[in-house]
C-alpha cells in the first residue's frame, strides 16, 4: 500500500483533482479511495471525485471538477464570465453548455446549472484552457456576452450589458469577435444598438455604411 500512497499522493498533487476512473491508469485497485480518505490522504469531494488532503485549493478548483465529471460540457454564462474576470459576482452553481438531447447529470457536488445549445452554438467558440491540476473548456468572451444576451431572460439584460462593457473596455474580444458570436447566437439585432453605443471610435457590422453579413 505504500507504494500506491505515494503514486497517488503525487498524482493528486500535478492534478488537483483525482477521479476514480484515474486509478485504473495507476494500477491502484478502486477500493483504496476510501482508505485513502479515511487516512486523510485524500479528501472526498463528491462522487468519485477526491482531492489531495494537502493540495492548494484553486478558484477554478470547482469548474476543474465539473470538467473531470463532464469531459463534453462548456464552462458558460455566469460561470464563464468569472473565469474571464467579467464580473465579480461568484455563482454558487458552475453553468455548463449541453447539447440538446444528452443526458443530464445527477445533483451531486459541485452544483451544476444547465443549458442546451444547439449543435451550432455549442461548438462555436470554445477554448481549452490550463488551470492547476488540469484542463477545463470554457467559452470565449465573445461567445459569452453573446450567450447572455441570448439568455438575457434567465441572466438579466443588465448582466449582459455589462458584461459586453467590460469586454471591451479590457479589450478581451474585438467587434468583429462579438458580432461572430452574436450571428451564431440569433441576437446580432439585440446586441446591436449596445454594441454601437459601448463601442467608441470602432465601426459596428450592421451599422449604416459596415457590411454585416446575414445572420444565421
């Protein structure tokens, strides 16, 4: 058992975050995990989902647990506009993207909060960024602020709003990046007008004399 303390130990460590399916990859039999947290070694988060007892805790920790459990969801809305540092609210739920149709996830920790995009907006605009302890996916900016203006009933029209003001005013994403978005979203209509009012000095698509393309 030594041995297996110490391969253990040292994955949860580069990880962050050990599912039990990890343990088949370390040749360490499933029934360990409950010694492990029993021991102290390991903390238990949820579901098989544990956590070196030592290891620092991060603020994209939970979102690393979802996307442990949930390799094919997209870190999104509230979530993904704290991640981008959008916003300084921090969402007790991490919000994923699903396609519609796929099996929804049982309550469990973390909490999670679902939304359905159609095949077209769940593939648009999805980054793979490295955290500690792993890889997460996540929407772009741009894709967000879209997302929250398309779910601007759920998330608030203000949110959106100010999400959009932020993004551009930190330059996270560019005008022709927010118009992509808001194209493949349906909602270049809505978030035109706030786009030509937040955008000082760049020329809008859609706006009179720019070519804005069809919308889907």
């Amino acid at each position: 058992m030594g041995s297996a303390v110490v391969r253990l130990q040292q994955w949860a460590r580069d990880r962050a975050v050990v599912h039990a399916r990890d343990l088949k990859e370390l040749n360490i039999p499933r029934t360990y995990l409950s010694r492990f947290a029993h021991a102290g070694i390991l903390e238990r988060l949820g579901r098989g989902l544990y956590r070196a007892g030592e290891a620092p805790v991060s603020e994209n920790q939970t979102l690393l647990e979802v996307s442990k459990k949930l390799p094919h969801a997209v870190i999104c809305l509230s979530s993904a506009l704290r991640f981008h540092e959008l916003t300084t609210q921090n969402p007790f739920e991490v919000w994923i993207a699903l396609k519609r149709g796929a099996w929804s996830p049982q309550p469990g920790y973390p909490p999670i909060r679902v939304v359905r995009f159609s095949a077209a907006s769940l593939q648009f605009g999805v980054e793979e960024h490295v955290v500690y302890g792993g890889k997460i996916r996540v929407y772009s900016p741009a894709k967000t602020v879209a997302d929250c203006f398309k779910f601007r009933s759920t998330m608030g029209l203000d949110v959106a709003i100010e999400a959009l003001a932020e993004t551009l005013y930190h330059k996270k994403a560019t005008i022709h990046d927010l118009w992509s978005a808001a194209k493949v979203c349906r909602v270049a209509n809505v978030m035109l007008p706030y786009m030509q009012a937040l955008s000082v000095g760049q020329p809008v698509p859609g706006s009179i004399g720019v070519k804005a393309g069809a919308e889907p």
